[in-house]
C-alpha cells in the first residue's frame, strides 16, 4: 500500500500492517515556512504557497499527508467576519464580527467565491496536481457550533445556550447551511479526507448534555453531507462525550491527550479485540466503529518535548492501540521539526522498520 491507500484502509476498517502517521489538525511550522519560503500570512491568501506549507512536513519530515488550511476562519471571513490573519508564529484570529443576532446572519450570495474559500479549493487542485493517488490530502473544516461562536461571539453563544436556546439553534441552522455549501464545493474536487473540527463543542466549555442535544445533531447532519472519508476532530477532554461522538458517524476521532487511548478503545470497543502479534497491533471485529486518532500531546510534547520524548509518547500511545498516529491538536508554530520526525521515527521504531 502507498501512503494515501495505507490511511483510507484504517479509516475504512481494514487491517493495515503499519500504523500512518499523519495530522488532520494544522501543520504550519515556522522551520517549515523558512525552508519552503511558504510563510504565514500570506500561505492563508495564496494557493501555492499554501500548497507548498500544507505538504512541508511530508517533504521534510515525513509526515504521511499533506493538510491545508491553517486555520478555523476561512468561513467566517466568507460570511462578512473581520479577520486577523496573524503573522508567521501566530494564527488568524476573529476580531469582529457584522452580526449581533441569530435574525442578522445571511449567507453571502457569493460565499463560494468571497475571501479565501477560493484559495482553498486551488490549493486542493494543486495538491491532487502534484501527489496524484500517493498522498492523502486532508482539509480541515470549521464545525457549525464553532462558526456559530465566530458569528455571534463564544460568549454570547455559550451565555445564550442557556438564557435563548432558540436565538441559538437558529445560528446554527444558518451555520450548518453555509457549512453544507462549504463541504460540496470541497468534496467537488475530490481531497481524500475532511476534518470537521469543533474546538468550541469542548466539555470545557459546554457540558455534555448540551453536545447532545445542541452540537450533536448538526454534526450527525453534516456527516451525512460528507462524501468522503471524514474525520471529527474535538478539543479538551473528550471522555464525557465520547460514545455520542462515536455515535455521529464519521470514519476517525481525532482526541486530546487528556483521553486514554486504552480507556476509550474498551469503552468503545474501537477496533474490537486488540491483539499484539511481534511489533504489530492487529484488530479483530468492530469494523464499523469509528478510529481514534490522536494523541502525542501539541501543546507540550511536540512543542516543548525533545525528540526522545516525542519518540516514548509515540511509542506508547501505539502500544496503547491508537489506529492513526497523529498530534493530539494543531501544531504550535514554534514546535521544532526536529520533533515531528521524531513522530514518524517514533512508529518506525516501534515496528522496527
């Protein structure tokens, strides 16, 4: 198998011989910008240098996709937000917002074709152009609860989940419909994996009753919007809310470092029965259950860790039983490349290859 068939086979439920190492979540790193010359801001404006810094970390390191964006405000800025899109070790950020109520938010006419969406999608083409059926191209997405936040303000949304859950569900309605545009102009080209990713739907920040009721059913609705192999990715402590977000429908879960990976596999039964054959993880049964992916910790392993540290968590959490290696979040900018090769070394020495 080649790096793309190695990824869609686990996400299909098949067995694979070899774990992937890949990331759904951001891969910009400011080592990578300097080597590619592909720098933050402009790699979020231009489809060629996004191209080139969405598979930096294949070229360079080794890592087993290429994944574009950088960021969770593409939609936003494409229904009227007001952006800031950061510098070379800082992400974009939004900064306003037109909207005040759930009753003023519209879908601009020209959605599809207004801010950066347009850039999106020509840097998908330019990835499929170069790497063809050999590597996975992944394109990460902003989940309707977390572009509602964006709308309206987190604060505004989380305060109104409990005083106005109606002004709430019908922000999402209209975030779910500009989320649907989104996805049916991404699969139209054809990447091989779409990551949904809802940091806002965090336990943190919302208890789980809420995800049940509220975040949950948009997501169920998405899911069956997505043609193609998919991914959700949601932050912080995922236990309280794991089976609901196994229940969803994607292909893969992409979790925090704060879940156990032994814990959740036999909570879920992800994968059915774990067997350990020499250095390999083999799964038997449990086919239809969704894969967890995940977690060498982005905020302190990979970011702050040497590159024998990166190797044990690795190794670890393969032992574990994870179905794809990947960062537990979105990469720091700062984090060193050293210690992304440290990931794939990490798994290649853990099968001795």
């Amino acid at each position: 198998m080649n790096l793309k068939e190695n990824v869609l086979a686990v996400l299909s439920g098949e067995e694979v011989d070899v774990t992937p190492v890949i990331s759904v979540t951001q891969i910009g790193i400011v080592e990578a910008m300097e080597k590619t010359d592909a720098f933050w801001p402009e790699a979020h404006e231009d489809a060629e240098k996004m191209a080139i810094l969405g598979s930096s970390l294949y070229e360079l390191a080794g890592l087993e996709c290429a994944r574009i964006p950088f960021c969770l405000t593409v939609e936003a800025e494409s229904m009227g937000c007001k952006v800031n899109l950061g510098s070379e070790d800082k992400t974009p950020l939004v900064v306003e917002s037109p909207f005040q109520n759930a009753v003023d938010i519209k879908i601009p006419k020209d959605f599809l074709h207004n801010g950066r969406i347009p850039v999106v999608l020509e840097a998908i083409n330019k990835l499929k152009e170069k790497y063809g059926d050999n590597l996975p191209i992944i394109v990460g997405i902003t989940g309707p609860f977390t572009l509602t936040g964006h709308l309206l303000g987190v604060e505004k949304m989380v305060r109104y989940m409990r005083t106005k859950p109606n002004e709430i569900e019908s922000a999402l309605d209209k975030a779910f419909e500009a989320s649907i545009e989104y996805v049916n102009a991404i699969s139209e080209i054809g990447p091989d994996i779409i990551c949904v990713a809802e940091p806002t739907a965090a336990t943190e920040l919302i208890n789980p009753l809420q995800f049940k009721s509220i975040v949950k059913p948009r997501l169920e609705d998405l899911s069956s919007e997505i043609n193609i192999k998919k991914v959700l990715h949601i932050c912080g402590s995922a236990a309280p809310i794991l089976k609901d977000m196994a229940s969803i429908g994607y292909d893969g879960l992409s979790v925090e470092e704060k879940l156990d990976v032994k814990w959740a596999k036999e909570e879920l039964k992800i994968g059915g029965k774990i067997m350990r054959v020499g250095g390999r993880i083999i799964t038997m049964g449990g086919e239809k259950s969704p894969k967890l992916i995940g977690n060498i910790s982005s905020s302190q392993t990979l970011f702050r860790g040497s590159p024998d540290e990166v190797k044990e968590q690795a190794k670890e959490v393969l032992n574990a039983g994870v179905d794809i290696l990947a960062p537990s979040c979105g990469l720091a900018p700062k984090s060193p490349l050293d210690n992304i090769k440290a990931m794939i070394n990490g798994r290649n020495e853990f099968y001795s290859i």
